[in-house]
C-alpha cells in the first residue's frame, strides 16, 4: 500500500485549525507529525482531529513550549515518549505502525541566538540532544529495524538549505558545529534523506520563512530545518517527496511548512 507521513512544526496546534484542515484535504497524509504543539495533553483538540478522520493520536505535550504529536488513520502500538540531557521538555513521540514501521517524531531545541554552548545553555543543551541522540542510534545500528525519522530537527545542513550558506555559517541552525552534529546523527544509523533523494541538494529548498519578514516570498530568506529520514531497510520504499511552500502564505500560517513523504509498504 502507498502510505503518506506529513511532518509539521504547528507552532501551537490550537491556532492552527484552518491550516489544518486545508492539510488534511489538499495532502491527505496517512499520518500526521506535528512539533509545537504547546499544549497540555488534556488540552489537546481531539475532537478536531477525530473529525478529520484521524482516530489514533499519541500526544506528549506541555503548557506553551515545545510537544509533540503523532495522529494516524491507521493503528498506532507501543506508543510512547523519550526524555534527552536529563529534561522531560516533550520532544521525542514514538509509535510503531503497521507493517513494523517505526515512527520517531522529533523536535531537536532551536538553541538560542548565540552560537556559542559556553555563553548560551539553549545551545549547549542542542548539541548535547545530538550527540545523545547520535549514541542512542548507533547502539541500534544494522538492526534492521523500518524505521522513519522525522521533525523539527532546526538545523539546515546543506549549502542549498539556506538562503545564504556564507552569511548564515555564524548564525544558529546553520554553523558548522550543528551541521556537522546532524551528519554525524544521520550517518549513526545510515538515514536517508529522503527530501533531499527527491529534490537534489544542487536546488534550493526552505521549509521555514521567518515572521519577521513583511514579505516572507519575496525576500525568500528561508531555511530547511524540517526533515524526513528513512533507514536503509525501508529506504528502497520511498516514492515520492514534497515540501508545501505554497502553506507559509496561508491564513494564520505557521512559520514552517508540510514536508511530506509517500511510501509504497
């Protein structure tokens, strides 16, 4: 069967309903990531996405910062959530799907404005996410395991991820510490990229356009912190990839867009 993951960072899931719902019917995902939900799990708009047609939904949230979310029309088992540096900040939903497919949901901290993990311990605590998360992986190695990773990674690690390599080498989610802490996470299992498989790393490609631009399309000063990854044992079943950029320009949008990946399992 064809099996559609769509990964997105919300930035608060409560806003969100009518960027949502124009989701759910122009992309019509299987399986739904979102990152950002800053909601309690109490809290959490179930009914909305009961509605939507998504019956099964793992939820590892907290009030106004970071959460996680897995919501699926097919039937999720073994649900459950990981803590990383010691910090229980909701940023790791695991769930398996049928057919032995694991689903790691991820929101890897933005790390402040200063690149520096001495005077800045937002920074600091991203580096040491990666590099727990880049261990954890490794022990798991050639497990042969059908594993998908996807998320809010905040880090753009190619040069055709930003919109200026040279000018953005100093700036968070694109300095050579985080780029090369990503390439050493994404080689500790053999992960491919799978966006990148489908649009070639020689284009440009954002998933993420700044608030703070008054003309986000037409500056175009955009970053590719959203990601989808495959192990090598389901790598062989990816079809196709998309990034919605077409969504930054919607009502109430979010400042990230949908990546999606379609998958013949």
């Amino acid at each position: 069967m064809r099996l559609r993951i769509t990964t997105w960072n919300a930035n608060s899931v409560r806003l969100r309903e009518a960027a949502l719902r124009r989701i759910v019917a122009e992309i019509r995902p299987d399986v739904l990531c979102l990152q950002e939900t800053k909601v309690e799990d109490h809290r959490f708009p179930h009914e909305l996405f009961a509605e939507l047609g998504f019956p099964h939904r793992h939820v590892h949230g907290q009030k106004a910062y970071h959460g996680v979310a897995i919501l699926s029309k097919l039937p999720l088992e073994d649900c459950h959530a990981r803590k990383w540096c010691g910090v229980d900040d909701c940023r790791h939903a695991i769930c398996r799907l049928p057919g032995g497919i694991e689903l790691h949901d991820l929101y890897v901290p933005a790390g402040g404005d200063v690149p520096d993990p001495e005077a800045n311990p937002k920074f600091a605590h991203k580096l040491a996410m990666l590099r727990e998360l880049t261990d954890w992986f490794a022990d798991r190695r050639g497990d042969g395991a059908r594993l998908v990773l996807v998320g809010d990674l905040n880090i753009a690690p190619l040069e055709n991820d930003v919109w200026s390599h040279k000018q953005l080498l100093e700036v968070v989610s694109h300095t050579p510490v985080e780029t090369e802490g990503l390439g050493a996470l994404q080689r500790a299992y053999g992960f491919l990229d799978a966006v990148r498989t489908v649009i070639p790393p020689e284009k440009k490609l954002y998933t993420w356009w700044s608030y703070r631009a008054r003309d986000w399309d037409a500056s175009d000063r955009g970053r590719r912190l959203d990601h989808i990854w495959l192990s090598p044992a389901l790598a062989p079943t990816l079809v196709t990839a998309e990034v919605r950029r077409d969504a930054r320009g919607w009502e109430n949008p979010s400042d990230h867009v949908p990546v999606t990946v379609e998958l013949e399992v």
